[in-house]
C-alpha cells in the first residue's frame, strides 16, 4: 500500500471509532441519567462517559484522523507541551475513575448500610473533581520539565535528567497504570467473590441484593477492558521504546497504542447492554420502545 492509502484507511478506521465513540458515550450518559434509581454509582458511569466522550474526540478525533491520518502536527513548544498534558491528564482521570467506581461497588455489596447512610451522589462528584485537581497538578511539574526544542516532547531536560527520569517513572507506571490496576483488580475479585456468595443465600436475599448488583456487570466488563487495553498499550510501548523512529514498525506500534486507547474509550455501551438488564431497560425507556411495545401488546390483546 502507498503512503496515501495508508492515510486513507487511518482516516476511515479512526472516523468509525470517532463516530461510534461520540454516539455510544451520549447515549450511555442519557441512560445512566433515565436510570429508576440515582445512586454514586450511576453518577460515576455518567462522568466516565463524559472522560471518555473527550478522550475519543482527542484521541481518535485530532490524534487520529488529524495527525496521523491528515499529517497535523504541532510545532509550537507551548502546544506541544499542553497537548501532552492533556492527554495524559485526561487519559489519568478516566483510569482512576473507574478506580473509584469499583470501590464504590466494593462498599456498596459488602458494607450496604453504611454504604447507604454515607455515599451519597454528590460523592462522586466531589471524588471526581478531586481527582481532576490531583492529576492536573501532578503532570504540571513534568510538562515544565520537557524540553521540546527537538521538535520531540521528553526527548532532553533544562534540569537534572534523574529528577526528571524519576518523577516520569513513579507518575508514568505507578499513577497511569499499576496502581489503578491493581485497585481496580482487587476490587473486582472481591466483588466476584462477593456476588458469588451471595447467591448461595436465599431468594429473598437475592432479590433484596438484586439492586446492589444491577451494575456489577458493567463495571466488570469494563474493568476487563481496561486490563486488556492496559496489557497491549504496554507491550506497544516496550516494542516502540526498542524499535527506532525510523522504522515503519515504529509507526504500527504506535499506531496500535492509538487503536486500542480509542476503542477502549468508544466499546463501553455495548460492553454495559451486554451485562446489564437494568441498563437495557433504561435505554429502551429513554426512547420509548418500552411503552410502544406495551402499547402494541395491548392492542393485540383487544
């Protein structure tokens, strides 16, 4: 393939993520907010569909369709420099949300009463806008310390480079990927655990446990996502690490950074319709179809 058909396929598949991305993530938005019941934890799912709506459009919007598919490339050191704090502060943001939201389940199934007594929606918020300030501050201090006059953001440092190698590496793996992994991981084995057990009790207390679960499955499906994503963008990024610029494996690698992240932010709507009656239900209530098929049914019956 020449090079212009190779732009010609980036553009069409990273337009079909964009579009599917921009979709899905409004819908599960207005979904989550026709949900019976309001608790933190669709409060959560409504502001990870709103990360992830910014996410899609930047990533597969301007990073894929624009740079890598119609060549935009950005030249000014002080764009360059907010363009990579942008994306990992918003890439941050999403991740430790649904952080958040796999805790919050945690509580919810295994302490219910205090759960109920003590979170409350206007929790979440509060949650997300501190981890919004947290992570904004914490990639201030490296998006100083990148010098871009190589036309490379990271590539050398005004100051010490350990200073800078050092904060890179405990912000990069500890704050992007091994610490909300972890929390995330062990959250979701404790509320397998959990919900596993809770089925061996009685009915009734199933169907007194049913609400508590209702979006078990969507976090979980998205939580499996995310591990998966999180694998694959770190081998990626090993394989780019150990490949020169100059190669064209260098440009499917990152290539595949940017699939992967893309799809991870647009997939999330199908992943909670699989898993999740109560989501099915609200977004056939969001259009009506439950009322036109109780209409037609009555119809029928007459």
């Amino acid at each position: 393939m020449s090079g212009s058909e190779h732009k010609e396929l980036y553009i069409s598949i990273f337009s079909v993520i964009l579009v599917v991305g921009v979709v899905c993530n409004i819908l599960i938005f207005l979904t989550m907010r026709h949900m019976p019941k309001q608790t933190s934890s669709t409060s959560y799912f409504k502001i990870l569909a709103l990360m992830d709506l910014v996410n899609v459009i930047y990533d597969a919007g301007f990073k894929g369709v624009g740079m890598i598919g119609l060549g935009f490339s950005i030249s000014n050191d002080v764009c360059c420099r907010v363009d990579w704090w942008f994306d990992r502060w918003t890439t941050t943001v999403s991740t430790w949300l649904l952080a958040a939201l796999a805790i919050d389940r945690l509580v919810c199934l295994r302490r219910p009463l205090w759960h109920r007594q003590h979170v409350t929606v206007s929790t979440s918020y509060w949650v997300a806008v501190a981890t919004a300030l947290i992570q904004m501050l914490l990639y201030i201090p490296m998006m100083i310390l990148w010098d871009t006059s190589s036309g490379q953001c990271g590539v050398s440092v005004h100051y010490e480079r350990w200073i800078a190698d050092t904060y890179s590496i405990l912000i990069t793996y500890l704050d992007v990927t091994l610490l909300p992994a972890a929390f995330i991981a062990t959250c979701n084995a404790f509320i397998v655990y959990t919900v596993y057990r809770s089925r061996r009790h009685t009915a009734s207390n199933r169907a007194d446990s049913k609400g508590a679960t209702d979006l078990v499955g969507p976090l979980l499906g998205a939580s499996v996502i995310f591990l998966v994503v999180t694998v694959v963008f770190s081998v990626f990024q090993q394989l780019r690490t150990e490949t020169p610029q100059a190669s064209p494996r260098h440009e499917l690698y990152s290539l595949g950074q940017k699939i992967a992240i893309s799809l991870n932010e647009s997939i999330n709507f199908f992943i909670y319709g699989l898993t999740s009656t109560a989501f099915r239900q609200a977004l056939t209530q969001l259009f009506g179809w439950a009322s036109i098929q109780n209409t037609s049914l009555q119809t029928s019956s007459i």
